[in-house]
C-alpha cells in the first residue's frame, strides 16, 4: 500500500480533480434519480401539469448529459496520472535491477519477472485508475441519497439499509487473511506457469533433438492444471458466500414496500414519499454494488505491491553516488574473497595487478573462477572481503553508471534483442550517427553477413538475436563494444563460437577495438592469447602462476598441460 500512497501523493493534484468530477457525475445521476421519482409519484398521484413533466423531462436529459460529462473527464483525468505512475514504476524496476548484484537478478526466474514488471503492474491500473475515483464517488453518492432518504421517512431509509449490511457482510466474510494467502499462492502458481511456458518453448529445440516432448509437455501442462485446479478449488470455496450477497444486498425494496405500505395504511407516510423512497433505493444499491466490484481488487493490492516492493527493497551493490577522479586504469585486487554461496569461495584471498593499457588474459581449468574476476571488475557483485581499484580509486566508491561508462563487456552469451542490427549496434553509444554506426560494423568485420542479411542493417534479429548464428551475434557484441569506445575492455570467452574460418576475421576486430585500452581476456582458446603481456593462470580461485606465454610454458606444469592439449586438439 505504501507504494500505491507514494505514486498517488506524486499525481495529487490530478487524482483530486478526478475524484471531484466523478462525485460530480455521480451526483447528477442521483438527482436524475430524485427527479424521475418525483414524476412517478405525480403520475401515480393523478398530476396531469405538464409543463411540470416537460421542465423535469428536460432536467433529467441535461442531467444524464452532464453526468457522462463529468464521468469521461473524471476518467480521463485518473488514466492519465495512473499511466504516467506504471510507467515510473517500470522505471524505477528497471533502475532497481541496474543496482542489484547480478546473482540475485539470475536467481529470479524470467517467469516471475515477467509478472512482476508487466502482469502486478498493469494489474494495479485498475485501482489507481478506477477504485481512487470511482469508489470514493460511489460512497459518497448513496450517502447524499441516503441523507434525503431519511429526510423523506427516517423509518424506510433504516429499513433499507438492513438487506444491503447482511449482503456486505456476507461478501467481506471471504475477504480475510485466508483471501490475502489465496491471493499470494494464486501469484506463485502464475509465475510457476509462465515459467514453465518460457521453458517448453525456449528449449524447444532441445526438446525435439532429443524426443522429450512428451515429459516437457507433461511439466507444462502440469503448471497449467495447477493453476486452473487452484482457481476452481478458491472460487468454489466462497462462491455461496458472493452469491448470498450479490442476491441480498439490492434488495432493499423487501423491506421498504411491506413496511412502506403499513406505514401508508396508518396514515404516517405521504403516497408520493413511499413511491420515492422505493425508486430511490434501487439508486442506492446500484453505487454500492459498484463498489463491491472493486472489492477483489483492493483485497489483492497488498499482495500486488508487496510483489513489486520485493523487488525495489532488495539489496544494491554497495556503490557510491558521487562521481570519482580516476587518473588512470590500472586495475588492483587485494585481498579479495568472494562466493556465490556462503561458506563456499570461488575467489580466496586473490591479490594481482592489470597494469593501464596492457593485455592481460586469465585462463585456467572450467569453475577455476575466470570469468568471476571479470565480473567483479565489471561491478556485477560486490566483494566479500578485500577491495578493486581501478586507478586507485575503490570499485565500491564509483557510481555503477561511471563504472559502466570505464568497461565495455563482452561475454560468451551475447544477448541481443529483437530490433534490427543497426539499433542493436548502436547500444553502444545511443548518440551515433547512422553512418558511425556502420563505419564501426566495417571495423569489426560485420559489414559482410549483415549486407547478406534480408535487410541489410534493417533486419530484425528476433528474440535474443535468435536469427543470427552464435558467431555473428559475437561479432556485433564486438562492434557494440567497439561504438561504447570505453577504456577497459573485458572480453569473456567472446570469440568462442567463433569458427575457424571467420577467426582471423575477429582478431582483426579485436585488435581494432582495444586500441590505447586496458584489454582483459578470459582465454577460450589459447593461442589467442599467446601475445598478451601476463596470463594469469586461476585455479580454485586463487593464482597458480603468472607470466608471459613462453614464460608460462616453462615453469607452470598446468598451463603447459592445457597448451599441449589445445596444440593435440586443433591437429
């Protein structure tokens, strides 16, 4: 709730104007109500004045003009702020997961993001667009009802409320805390069914290599039927309990008609009294049961936005805001510890200097802790003991978006989303011309497939550049590095699907983008790092040994097995 008070604070002024013209237009409808009543009677009562008819004909059409008046812009008004709220909101999600560490966002699956991001959010459109407005103005309209009600007979607006206070209470009997754990479970089975959609059809491919369609379809099916198995299990358990008060709550007119009539038969009601307060009742109970309908949702809102708050609560990396001087890029480790799970290091007690503007690659046995280094420097985890510094200056004392303007990163899983290969490219730096654009693919030896593509530089590359293959998607992760233009260069095993063929072709490319740079290597394959100035070599986290190629060869027994066995396989 406190987020939805933050974002409702943030538009006041906007959900004030929009509250105001909806109790307006409710009003108009109540007094269309009071005039029609009041025509009845006259009709009932024998009144043949028509101009009494035609002014009050006249009034009521006015009226119900004003009243659609009043509604569309009250609507209008609450859409736009509301829009305007969601779109911060995804903002300030999207801000959040830029300063979390990485571990975390991975440990949240793409099913349940999905539904946070776009499913919780939309889902709280509906009360701040219609339950701020709508509810307050239907609340506050049958009470202004009810009040001339009673001035018309206290006994009959009484009367009528008993019908409408056991319908409410029959419907708020199921919106307890068992609603608001019903509500939480019916979330996790939506995520545990997207997931298992984005699963079935991400592997796909695997799913037909290897013929499991039937056990893959089987979970998938199985996250479906327990999400429509718990729904008809929730509804069936308070179905009777809404009914009972859907049924009871308009029936005002059981109490006042018998009542009213005993009332008239002793003479202390006026005919045209009762025929208002009985047409008026049915005024009544058409604003409350608007508000029942907006009661599910204000049940749920603590679960929707405890969801979202999950996410902008969570832990960030330990960064300052204040820019930093750095005079140079050298990088240092000191005493740096760190691990994914606790108890368990993957990096233990490491200490190693990257000198400015040298090329430096880390090689070593699968799960040594490479490619961790290199997101440590990246700022994609924080430390847990020790520090990095990048000119002197504490990893943890530059903010993320400086540290990200130093480093462009470029890993084994190029991601690449679904826009053409030009804005693909263009990440890299969002103020490149067209032209710089692809002066950049021609440096990079993306020129070539790209212009073989469909539509040149205009082609879509699908969903997470699914179109490309494995080495052209590595080689516009290169361009886009190159275009970012940034001083520290990390390549992480980038040129690992890179074929033979097209190998000479990206070394070219990566001479050209770590020109003056500070370059880092997680070596895939060794001879292409056969050239770098120190190769460390990593093995359970810390450093086996260091030196150049030749120097490696002749005093590290393990480099010198991994150099042979990658001479034995390139035979």
């Amino acid at each position: 709730m406190n987020l939805i008070k933050r974002y409702v604070q943030k538009n006041k002024g906007k959900y004030i104007a929009s509250i105001f013209f909806a109790v307006v237009g409710v009003i108009m409808d109540l007094a269309a109500y009071i005039i029609l009543s009041k025509i009845i009677a006259a009709l009932i009562t024998g009144s043949t004045d028509a101009g009494f008819y035609g002014k009050n004909i006249l009034y009521i059409l006015l009226i119900l003009v004003l009243k659609e008046i009043f509604a569309g812009t009250s609507t209008t008004i609450s859409h736009t702020a509301t829009f305007k709220s969601l779109k911060e909101i995804r903002k300030e999600i999207a801000r959040k997961l830029f300063k979390m560490p990485l571990g975390d966002i991975l440990n949240q699956s793409s099913g349940k993001l999905k539904n946070i991001i776009v499913d919780q959010v939309d889902h709280m459109e509906t009360t701040l667009a219609h339950v701020i407005p709508e509810a307050t103005a239907n609340i506050v309209g049958p009470a202004i009802l009810l009040i001339y009600m009673f001035i018309l007979d206290w006994r009959l607006a009484l009367l009528s409320l008993i019908p409408l206070i056991i319908g409410m209470l029959a419907i708020m009997s199921v919106m307890n805390e068992s609603y608001k754990k019903n509500y939480k479970e019916s979330v996790e089975l939506g995520q545990n069914m997207n997931n298992a959609i984005v699963e079935y059809v991400g592997g796909v491919e695997v799913i037909k290599t290897f013929n499991q369609s039937e056990t893959s379809y089987k979970k998938y099916s199985d996250a479906v039927y327990d999400n429509a198995r718990f729904y008809y299990n929730w509804m069936k358990g308070c179905m009777m309990q809404v009914s009972i008060g859907r049924f009871i709550s308009p029936m005002g007119l059981l109490t006042i008609l018998p009542f009213g009539v005993f009332f008239y038969i002793r003479g202390t009601i006026a005919l045209t009294a009762l025929i208002q307060l009985i047409i008026l009742s049915f005024g009544t109970v058409s604003g409350i049961l608007k508000v029942m309908n907006f009661m599910d949702d204000l049940a749920r809102v603590g679960t929707i936005t405890g969801e979202i708050e999950s996410i902008l609560n969570a832990r960030e990396l330990s960064h300052s805001e204040e820019s930093v001087s750095i005079n140079n890029h050298t990088i240092e480790f000191t005493d740096v510890n760190f691990s994914y799970e606790k108890d368990k290091k993957v990096i233990d007690n490491l200490n190693l200097k990257i000198n400015e503007g040298d090329v430096t690659a880390f090689v070593g046995p699968s799960g040594g802790g490479k490619s961790t280094i290199a997101k440590l420097i990246a700022g994609f985890w924080d430390t847990d003991a020790g520090e990095i510094t990048i000119g002197g200056a504490n990893l943890k004392e530059i903010p993320l978006s400086q540290l990200s303007d130093l480093i462009s990163y470029v890993s084994q899983d190029n991601f690449l989303f679904d826009m053409s290969v030009l804005e693909n490219i263009r990440i890299g730096n969002p103020n490149a011309s067209d032209s710089e654009v692809k002066e950049i693919a021609k440096k990079s030896g993306c020129e070539k497939f790209i212009l073989e593509l469909e539509n040149g530089y205009d082609t879509l590359v699908g969903e997470g550049g699914g179109h490309l293959s494995g080495g052209e998607r590595q080689r516009i992760s290169i361009a886009r590095a190159m275009l970012k233009n940034a001083p520290i260069v990390i390549l992480d095993e980038a040129t690992s699907y890179i074929d033979p063929e097209n190998e000479s072709i990206m070394q070219e490319a990566i001479g050209n983008l770590v020109q003056n740079k500070t370059l880092i290597i997680i070596a895939h394959r060794l001879r292409t790092i056969t050239d770098a100035d120190k190769i460390f070599v990593i093995q359970g986290g810390h450093i086996e040994s260091s030196g150049t190629h030749q120097e490696l060869l002749e005093k590290s027994s393990l480099y010198s097995d991994m150099w042979n066995a990658a001479i034995k396989g390139d035979e």
